[in-house]
C-alpha cells in the first residue's frame, strides 16, 4: 500500500524491489490516497522494475487526475473504484 506520504512510499517500494531481487513483481494500490501533484510526483520517480502496476492514486471521481497521472507514470495505471458501470 501506498498513497500517504510520498517520500516514505517511494523508500518503502525501493526497498521492497532491493528485497525481491527480481523474484517477484508487484502491484501498488494508493487507495484514492493522492491529489494530482502528489501521485504524478511518486508516478514519475518510480523505478518500474518488477512492478506490474499503480492502482488508484486518486479519488474515483477524479477522472483528470488519474488521466494526468497515467501520462507520466512509469508503470501501468489501473483504475478500479472508479468504474462503477459501462459508462464510467
């Protein structure tokens, strides 16, 4: 998890892909935990090794946001609270 504070994300996430070594591949879930500027800041400093990817950074209305972010990450972006019906 993460989505609260975006250095001690990003220092968890590197620790995490030194333990793995390769082993394994991860998802991030931010659980709507970031506004625009947080997420697209902890989307472009990640290192995309061994992540699969970054799930929710924004709240689930927040279609620009979550837009604006999945531009710039270096992961895939995947978005799930906010699809609630064939519209969304």
């Amino acid at each position: 998890k993460v989505g609260w504070d975006v250095d001690a994300d990003l220092q968890r996430v590197r620790w995490v892909q030194q333990a793995l070594r390769g082993r394994a591949a991860i998802t991030m879930d931010a659980n709507r935990g970031y506004d625009a500027a947080q997420g697209a800041r902890f989307a472009s400093e990640l290192d995309p090794k061994d992540i699969l990817l970054f799930e929710q950074p924004c709240e689930a209305d927040e279609w620009e946001a979550n837009s604006q972010i999945a531009r710039i990450s270096k992961v895939p972006l995947m978005l799930d609270e906010s699809i609630r019906g064939v519209r969304d």
